[in-house]
C-alpha cells in the first residue's frame, strides 16, 4: 500500500514538473504571455473564452510594445504574430520558412487532406495544378452559371415574397452557393434553390461546422492528434457520414464521367487528370480518398464564405438605406451599358459594389485568424527572439481588421475605405480577408463573382430593410 502512494506521489510530481516546464516555454524565450497559470497554462481562458476573444485581448494588451506574444491553447505554445512587417514576412517575405500551414496532420481524416492542411513539399508539388482550374478565362467560363443561380435566386425570393414579408437571406445565399459550387466544382445539379431539401443543401451546416461542431474539440484534436493516433486512437474534427457522403458523390461521378467519356471543364475533371499521373514510385500523385477531400474543401470554403458575404452585405446594407440607394444606382447604371444584361465585363465595372464587399469582409472575416508552422528555427528581425522549428503561429485576422490605428472607427460600416488612395495608405497587410502570399485563399476569383452576381440580382430587383 505504502509503495502505491509513493508511485502516486511520484506520478504527480512528474505531471507538475512536466506542467511547470511545458508552461514556462513563452518565459524561457523571453517572449510575454498572457495570463498563464504556472500550472493550467491558459487552460481557463479556453474553457471560458472564444478564441476569438483571446486573440483580441492579446493583440489590445501587446501589439502597443511586442511583435510576438505568446500563449497556449492546452499545453502546446502558440505565438501570435502582432507586427505587421513580421505578418508580411511570414506570409511573404520570408514564406519559406512559414510554408506549413496547420499543425493538424492526419491523413486519416478525410476533412484534413488536402490542398488547404498539405504540408509545404506536396503543396507546393499540386498548387500550381489547382491553380489552373481559377484562371480569369476559367471563371469568365464559369460565369453564366454563376448568373442562372443568381436569377433563380431572385426568382425564389420573389415567389417567398408573395407569402411573407420577412425573409431569411441567409438561407438563400447558402442555396445559391451551394448551387453554384455543386456544379462548377463538381459539375452537379444540387437544385438547392429549387427543392426545399436536396443532398448538397442538408450537407452543407455539417461540410461547413454550423452544426455538430465544437470549436474546443477542434483545438484539441489539432494538439493531440498525433498522440492520440500514436495511441491507437482514430481522431476527426467532423462527423463520418462527411466522409461517406463525398467518397459516395467521388464514387458515383467518376464511374459516370469514366464510363460515358464525359467532361465538364470543373475542378472534378483536374482531379481525375491528376490521379492518372504518377509518382516516381508509380503510385498515382492522387488517392482517391484526397480527391474526396479537396471536393469536401472546396465547397466548404466557397459555401461559407460567399454565403455570409451576400447575407451580411444585404444586413448592412439594409441598415445604411443610402448606401443601398448608391450602389444600386450604380448596378442600374453598369447594366444600361450592357443592355441590361449581367455579364462578367459589367461585374468588373461595380467599383462601388466591390468596395462594399471587400468592407464586408474586413467586418466579416471567415476566418478569426490565419494560421503557420515554422519549417526552421525563425529569428524575429529586430529581436533576440527565435521560434523554433515546428512552433505553430497565429495571426489575427480579426484583431487586425479592428485595429482602430489602421481603420477608424472599424466598427462602422464605411465601403469608402477600400477606395484606391485609402488602400495605399495602409500596410499591404492590414487587409487579410483571403490571407496573402503563395498560400493564399486560391478561390477568391470565384468567391467574389458569385457574391457579386447573387447582389446584383438582390440589389437590382429588390429594396431591403
């Protein structure tokens, strides 16, 4: 008995010397942290905080004196980034040495393995690839269906009117966008707009993470997966029936394009090219489950993002009827030139337009913060301080748009900051909507003509308030 209490004993003092030393890893660095228990690190803030709210509350306390400040999220050590010259060299600058994108790797997890979690030596091997399917010709390509979606959209809104007065605008943006992704990624007839359930719409709260979904297991399994596998223990961030659906959806067009000899221009057909190329070991540079995860991404980001950009830019619009009034004076306009017909020319003339949704963004942003791994031990310019290889890095996208020294009053909706001079005279990186640099959101072509399509045909037949 007495022997099971010293091991006990033993134990514990292990774990508190384990806990002290992982929690003095900012302090041994010289790096300021925030609020670390000695013992919990920031354990607490965690189970009581967004980590929204966390990154917020380091970048007010830091960013007036540091470039860097540390915290932990469990018991792995996070920097986040402060400086906007060390943002642009992370991003750019210095891109190799922050080249790896998440800390999360689990090729297990179909979610997880694809272009957007790869590591840096198979990114760099497939981005330019995927690249070709974003090309300006390619999107021009892709416009007329991008615009069918928007007029049936409208089309949809008025039938709703006819019943009600009040409409939720978020659920027809997720229809539009789900239609418009379905079938220029996938080449699919999702009829989102057309049926009140359909496969792609039920999906989506589950591709996306509105639902079935906790941000703190999320943290935790980017910590501890490789523990937990080297455990036995298969971990994912989302439910398997994500899985079972794009690998059913993979399954069914490949044997129907294979079959039929059928291609349709999208990002399936570059998927199923790139598997019939080999690696020297003369495996295909593709699985079939990483083409099942890169169809999961893909709509994912393009569902989210344009989604909340059309319903948030109808909200606030309808809160400033003056703005309203202005950009759709300047639709009507850019559509009297095109005999009142929206093409891809006339989307590109809405200077006014595009501003509302790049302020949208910045208000909006999907994402709270951009993360990176350090590929080399990093010495910060300009300090004595140096992140190892491997430290994972955070930049606050969030933080940084309501920075009130870079955007006055950055809670007003104001579309007049992104005209050319204002833009000029902030930092290249004060704007991080789509990220920057080579690891940059590879979409944002797509994304924002489908945003500006779905307005326009809101803005053109219909007020808001």
């Amino acid at each position: 008995m007495a022997a099971l209490l010293y091991l006990v004993i033993f134990l514990i003092c292990v774990l508190i010397h384990f806990l002290h030393r992982k929690f003095q890893h900012w302090q041994r660095k010289g790096i300021r942290t925030w609020q670390a228990h000695p013992l919990m690190g920031n354990w607490r803030q965690l189970e009581t905080m967004h980590h929204t709210e966390i990154l917020d509350e380091i970048y007010r306390r830091f960013k007036p004196t540091e470039s860097v400040a540390g915290f932990y999220i469990y018991t792995q050590p996070v920097a986040v980034l402060l400086d906007l010259d060390l943002v642009k060299a992370a991003l750019v600058k210095d891109f190799n040495e922050f080249s790896d994108r998440f800390a999360y790797q689990n090729n297990k997890d179909l979610t997880a393995d694809n272009l957007f979690f790869w590591e840096s030596h198979k990114w760099r091997s497939l981005r330019g690839k995927f690249s070709t399917i974003f090309t300006p010709a390619k999107i021009k390509y892709m416009f007329h269906t991008i615009n069918a979606a928007a007029l049936q959209m409208a089309e949809s809104v008025g039938k709703c009117l006819e019943k009600e007065d009040i409409l939720n605008m978020s659920d027809f943006g997720g229809r539009f966008t789900t239609d418009v992704i379905a079938n220029c990624i996938m080449g699919c007839e999702s009829h989102s707009l057309k049926f009140e359930h359909s496969d792609f719409h039920d999906i989506a709260p589950v591709t996306t993470g509105t639902t079935g979904f906790n941000v703190r297991w999320k943290l935790f399994v980017e910590t501890y997966v490789s523990l937990l596998e080297s455990m036995g223990i298969h971990v994912t961030m989302f439910p398997q029936k994500l899985e079972h659906f794009y690998m059913h959806l993979l399954k069914n067009n490949f044997i129907e394009r294979e079959k039929l000899n059928v291609r349709k221009q999208d990002l399936l057909d570059l998927l199923i090219d790139l598997r019939k190329i080999q690696d020297e070991n003369g495996n295909p540079i593709l699985t079939h489950s990483e083409i099942a995860s890169n169809l999961f991404l893909f709509f994912a980001a393009g569902y989210e993002s344009s989604a909340n950009t059309i319903s948030n830019s109808l909200w606030e619009l309808a809160r400033h009827p003056e703005l309203q009034d202005r950009v759709r004076d300047e639709i009507h306009a850019v559509l009297e030139e095109f005999n009142n017909e929206l093409c891809y020319e006339a989307c590109m003339k809405m200077t006014y337009l595009d501003q509302i949704i790049s302020e949208i963004n910045r208000m909006y942003p999907i994402f709270s913060y951009l993360e990176r791994v350090t590929t080399v031990d990093y010495h910060i310019p300009n300090t004595k301080h140096v992140l190892e290889k491997g430290t994972r890095i955070f930049i606050p996208i969030r933080s940084i748009h309501y920075d009130p020294e870079i955007y006055d009053s950055p809670e007003e909706f104001r579309p007049e900051r992104f005209e050319p001079a204002e833009i000029k005279q902030r930092h290249p990186q004060s704007y991080l909507a789509f990220g920057d640099g080579p690891r940059n959101c590879i979409g944002i072509r797509l994304g924002r003509l489908q945003v500006t399509a779905a307005l326009v045909a809101m803005l053109a037949n219909y007020k808001f308030s």
